[in-house]
C-alpha cells in the first residue's frame, strides 16, 4: 500500500483550518498535497458561541505547532481561566485538596460535613479560588507546591481563532481550491467533488469539516443520530457583539456563557442560532472523516467542542491510513470516537440530571448511583474529563456519597480537622498572594 497523496478538506471555520494545520505539522515531508474547499457556510463549523472554552490539552497542540502563547494572545484575543462558574460552584481545572493515606481528597469533604463541619468543595480547590477572586498564575513544576495542582484553559474568539489556523496553514504550504462546494458525489465513498468554479476535485482522502450540514456524511449516507436525552436547540448572543473574553467584575472572573444563553425553543424561527444535539452513527466510513459539527452537536458547556476536535485529530494521526482505506482502521476510529463523544454527552448532561431537569442513559446512572453510595466516581474508558470535573459538579450540586472511605476512620478525628483547615488556609493565602488576572501582562488589550 502507498501513502496517501492528497488529502481535500471541505469546509470552513474552525474545523477546516484545525485540521488543515494540524496535519500540514503531523505529514511534514511526506509529499501529501493538503488542499481546502470552502462550503460557503456562514456559521463556524465546530463552536456554536463566538468565544469557546479550550480545555489544557489543546494548550499542547497549539506547542506542537511551534504556536506560542504571545502568538495566541496577539492573534486570538486569548484569556486564560481556571475554572467555570456554575453559579453556587465552580468546576476547577485541577485537584481538590490533597490525598491522606491515599484517600482522595472529596472522601474528607464528605466526612467533614457529616461530622456537621463546614466544608465547601470551591475552599480546597486552587483553581476555584482563582477564578473566584479575580486571579491568575500559571502552574508551577514543584510537586510539593500547592500551585502544582492545577491548569488552565483558554478562551479563544472564535473568528479570530480560524483566521489565525488558516494564516499558519497557508504558512505550511496548504493549498486553497478556487470557488465554492456546490455538489458532492458519493455512494460507498467520494468519488468527487463539485465547486462553483473550474472542474471537480478529487483526493486520496477526504475530511468533512463543513458543519451541520455534513455534505460528505450525508453523501455517503452516514445518518445523524439525534440525542434522545439533551434537548436545547438555540443559542442566543449573551453579550454585546465585540465582547467575546470573559469580564473583570467586583474583583471576579466572569466568563461568557460559551458566547451565549442556550434555550429549548419549539419555535425555530427565532433570533440565534439554532442546532440539533446528537452525532453521526460513524464518524469515518470509506475514504472520508468528520471533524467538528459534521462528526456532532452538543451544547457549549467545558470545552468539549474543542477537544472532540483535538482529540479526533489526534485519532486520525494514530490510525492514519494508506491508500488502501483498510476498514479495520475507520471500525476502530468510530469505536473510540463514539465512545468519546457519548461520555462527553454524559457530562454534558451531569447538572441537568441532578437537578431533575433530564434523564440520563444507563452508563450516567450508574456513575450517579455509584457516587451517591460511596463516593466512587466511575470512569469510563474514552473520558475526556478526569474525576476531579465529576467531583465537583456532584458535590457543587449537593450530592453527598452516603458513607466516605472508611480509612478516614483510622485517623485521630481532631488531628484530622486540624489538617484540613491548615490545607485550606495554605491555599487560601497562596491565591490571595496572586496577581489579579487583569494585572497579566497585556497585548492589544487581552490578558496574557
């Protein structure tokens, strides 16, 4: 079998060029032509909202790219946070206190207050206490630090994010095709694809970066799946259309709601954008991929919409094919690619679930049941969150495990309490010691 040669990209926004410059990095000298066909579409094809939530990974594929942080912050209006407000909560991006006789740390949260102490979850977790007073540092690498604990994501404008993955892309020899996607012929794979100018296009391998619409999915026939559980379908503009960063107020750290207020609406003819959650039965079949809202849809929540992203790139370079398109690689990409995206969608729906306000499939009511007996925290294969997310949307939402690991009761009960609050003191006084996130060096007006 023979490398692939050449590899067309259809679509726009956020996906096209994510993966555009993505594998123009990963195929470096392999004589692959990259070239990217623009649908037309109007919308990005990976972010619902104009600002999206990136979780730490992509901090690493932005590395992998020679991408710095100040080239960010100067291109992409780039902010750094620590933690999402859930409103009486945070969900931090790090861990929660520290283990004792290797019991982790939300067991003592739950003896604390079954011992009638007080013990809020926010009060053990640095990043929380960042976010909740208006701080920012970056982590250090002393594992006997409290400041070791932690990470952070970022939050990108969405425009300027593509613009600035297509200006390095071009930069790396990525080709764009003149005109516009106007007609796709498919059947078992592509064959080929139509544009608005000059003769049909054809390639080796095809990615389907085109959006909801998934005009490649749809031409081979791969169906969408609509979520029988997550039932929003309307984002809505929360914030004055040039405001895309999170705000500075009263000395705290307020993130744009993923760049807008999600809604049920039975009406869809009204203002916003509207999207339907679910995914497509397979994500790789024949000689085309689905990146971004072709492969599917959930509501902006964590940064979910960029690492599906991530993490697909990341799948297809571990499972690149030849140009023999051997089935036992696409079989195993949608294996893991679906398993990815349905424990995505049960964290996404975590909050819902607790408050009544959805049901839930088997595999998120056993991780719920789980939790509420003994404070375990099931993880399945394919997580993108580690526990310490679960964790705090479970106990920030008031689900106390009905017994902690009894372990604790091993150790001297006032000796005990004695520690925690020194643990908790320590972290406090660490983040007091911090610089305001709005006192971070600045470029073009964006905190680094």
């Amino acid at each position: 079998m023979a490398r692939l040669k050449s590899i067309l990209i259809c679509g726009s926004g956020v996906a096209a060029w994510f993966m555009a410059a993505g594998l123009s990095r990963a195929l470096e000298g392999q004589g692959c032509r990259i070239t990217v066909l623009d649908d037309g579409a109007t919308e990005d094809s990976a972010c619902l909202g104009r600002a999206v939530l990136s979780l730490p990974a992509l901090r690493a594929f932005h590395g992998v790219l020679g991408l710095s942080e100040d080239q960010m912050i100067k291109a992409a209006r780039v902010w750094p946070y620590t933690a999402l407000n859930m409103g009486t909560y945070h969900i931090g991006i790090g861990d929660h206190g520290a283990r004792l006789n290797t019991v982790a740390f939300h067991h003592f949260v739950t003896w604390l207050r079954q011992n009638g102490h007080d013990a809020d979850i926010d009060t053990f977790s640095i990043p929380a206490l960042m976010a909740s007073a208006g701080k920012f540092t970056r982590p250090v690498n002393d594992p006997n630090s409290v400041l070791s604990g932690f990470s952070y994501g970022l939050v990108l404008d969405v425009g300027r994010y593509s613009d600035l993955l297509k200006t390095y892309a071009l930069s790396r020899g990525v080709d764009v095709a003149e005109g516009r996607l106007t007609e796709v012929d498919g059947g078992v794979q592509i064959a080929s694809v139509h544009r608005d100018q000059g003769a049909p296009l054809t390639a080796d391998f095809y990615i389907d970066a085109t959006g909801e619409p998934a005009r490649l999915m749809s031409a081979v026939e791969v169906p969408f799946e609509v979520d029988p559980y997550l039932t929003a379908n309307r984002i809505r503009p929360a914030l004055p259309q040039d405001t895309v960063v999170p705000m500075m107020s009263e000395g705290r750290q307020i993130l744009p709601i993923m760049g807008g207020v999600i809604s049920d609406d039975v009406d869809t003819d009204g203002d916003g954008r509207a999207f339907l959650q679910g995914r497509r039965a397979q994500f790789w079949v024949g000689n085309v991929v689905a990146a971004g809202h072709a492969a599917g849809v959930l509501q902006p929540f964590m940064g979910h919409e960029l690492q599906l992203l991530h993490t697909g790139f990341t799948r297809l370079i571990g499972l690149f094919p030849d140009d023999g398109m051997s089935p036992v690689l696409a079989g195993e990409y949608n294996r893991l690619m679906i398993q990815t995206f349905d424990r995505v969608r049960d964290f996404v729906l975590l909050p819902q679930v607790l408050r009544g306000q959805a049901e839930g499939p088997p595999e998120l009511a056993r991780k719920i049941s789980q939790f509420k007996s003994r404070g375990r925290v099931v993880m399945y294969d394919e997580e993108s969150y580690s526990e310490s997310f679960w964790v705090s949307v479970f106990l920030g939402e008031g689900v106390l495990p009905e017994r902690y690991d009894r372990i604790i009761d091993s150790m001297e009960p006032e000796w005990l309490n004695q520690q925690l609050i020194k643990m908790r003191d320590i972290m406090a006084r660490a983040v007091s010691a911090m610089p305001p996130l709005k006192a971070v060096p600045v470029t073009s007006g964006v905190p680094a």
